[in-house]
C-alpha cells in the first residue's frame, strides 16, 4: 500500500499539471492520511507558476475515487467526525472548487461517494465510458457529507439529485453525460489524451481572465441577478486592468496570437 508520501502523485506537462490519485489497491478510498497527501499536492499545484490548469484522475483504470475508506469512518464517532473528518474533507472540496486554475476530472473508473462528490467540485468533467458514478451513502444508512447532498441539487434537477441521493443508484457515463454532470463521454484508452488536449488549450489563455471568469461564475451563481450582474461589471473591469486584456484585443488586430503574460 503506498504511504501517504506516494498515495498521490504529480506531474506537469507543460502548463498542465497532473494529480493522480494512487492507492490503487484501496481503489483510492479517502481517509485522513490520503485526504492529507491530496492537499499537499493541491498545494504543490497551486503554488507552481507554470502550472495554468490541473487535471486529477486515478492511477489505474478500477477507480478515480472508490468513496469513503468505510473501515476508517465507521471506527469515528459524531464528534470526530464534526470536529476532524467532515472539516478536512469539506475544506478540501472546496479548495478544489475554488482553486484559481481551472480543473478537470478525468473520471477512469469508480467515482462513488466522496468520489462523486470530488467530481462535482470541478470545473470541467470528462468519463470514460466504462466508469460509474454515484452517491450511494444511503445504503449504509448515511447519505453524502462532503458535499454532495448540497452541490448536486444545485447542479442537476432537484428530483432527480433526490432520486440518486435517495436511492443509492449508480450512474453509467452516458446517464451522467444526458445528466449534464460530465462534458464528455470517451472510450477508457482515450480519455487522457483528450483531457490533456483540452486543459492545453485552456491552458494557452488568459491565467488571469480565467481565474477572474472563475470566480465571477462560482460566487455570481449563488447571487441573485441584479447582485451578479453587478458582480459581473466588477470582475470585467478587473480584467480589463490586466495587460493580457490589452495584448489580446491588439494581437487581434494585428491578425496573430496573443501572448498572454505567463505563456
């Protein structure tokens, strides 16, 4: 079993840095320790300039993240699980969803329970045809607590968030694909390189405009509309006190790419 050292690995490659989710023969299961290990290397990711976008998927092709490590869990008592797990797995989730670089989940294989709801932090999503997805907490007799039982509602028909919340119903790729919880659906060999191709090419924009767009459309989602629009002015006026606004609209004009500070 890999130590908390290797439980997660990283790489870049070029602007795309890469978080592989590596305790394979646990099928990824989150515990403190494994929890701890995503968050330093979240940190790692975060804090490497030359890194614009992060793509997280699983080591092999069994799972992205399998769910709760359920022996862990089911040895806490409510006021641990107040006190240590639930702030350490909300706050990691929503490190991932407020994160200033886009992120995308290369969804290979089982994404259930904490799985799921990791998924549903990120900003793009993309799944192999193979994989499932789910929530199925209720069967222990738990429902979704890092998230998932807030996030999902806000992100598919409230009945339908309902119907999987309360039933426990795994999702094929296609069902979360017709959903609108993934962007794409590909055949298991060919879900990196089409990840890859895509945080590349997100990769070549803007890094400011896209953390500044971010967050304009996480906080302005949760506002009313004349809040957001207001919001929204705001933000734009930001970007367009950046040099990247202005080598873009000039680079237009002079009919060739933009060099975008950072590229």
């Amino acid at each position: 079993m890999p130590s908390s050292d290797d439980a997660v690995l990283t790489r870049r490659e070029g602007a795309v840095g890469v978080m592989t989710f590596n305790r394979a023969d646990e099928l990824n299961t989150l515990n403190l320790p494994m929890m701890r290990a995503m968050a330093s290397a979240l940190d790692r990711l975060e804090a490497d300039p030359a890194v614009r976008v992060i793509v997280f998927t699983g080591a092999d092709e069994r799972a992205f993240i399998a769910g709760g490590d359920i022996s862990d869990l089911v040895s806490r008592t409510p006021s641990t699980w107040y006190g240590e797990f639930g702030p350490m797995v909300h706050g990691l989730f929503r490190r991932v969803e407020t994160c200033d670089k886009p992120t995308i989940a290369a969804v290979n294989g089982w994404a259930l329970g904490g799985g799921m709801e990791f998924v549903l932090c990120t900003d793009l999503r993309y799944m192999a045809a193979e994989a499932r997805i789910g929530v199925p907490e209720i069967r222990l007799g738990l429902f979704p607590g890092g998230g998932g039982s807030q996030r999902l509602m806000r992100q598919i028909p409230l009945c339908q968030a309902k119907r999987l919340i309360f039933t426990g119903d795994h999702l094929t790729a296609a069902q979360a694909l017709d959903l609108g919880l993934m962007n794409e659906m590909l055949p298991r060999a060919e879900l990196m390189a089409r990840v890859m191709s895509e945080a590349t090419r997100m990769a070549a924009m803007s890094a400011n405009t896209l953390k500044v767009l971010k967050h304009a459309m996480l906080h302005g989602a949760e506002m009313p509309l004349d809040a957001a629009l207001a919001y929204e002015r705001a933000q734009l006026a930001v970007v367009l006190d950046h040099p990247d606004a202005q080598e873009g609209c000039q680079a237009f004009l002079d009919k060739r790419k933009p060099r975008f500070a950072g590229t």
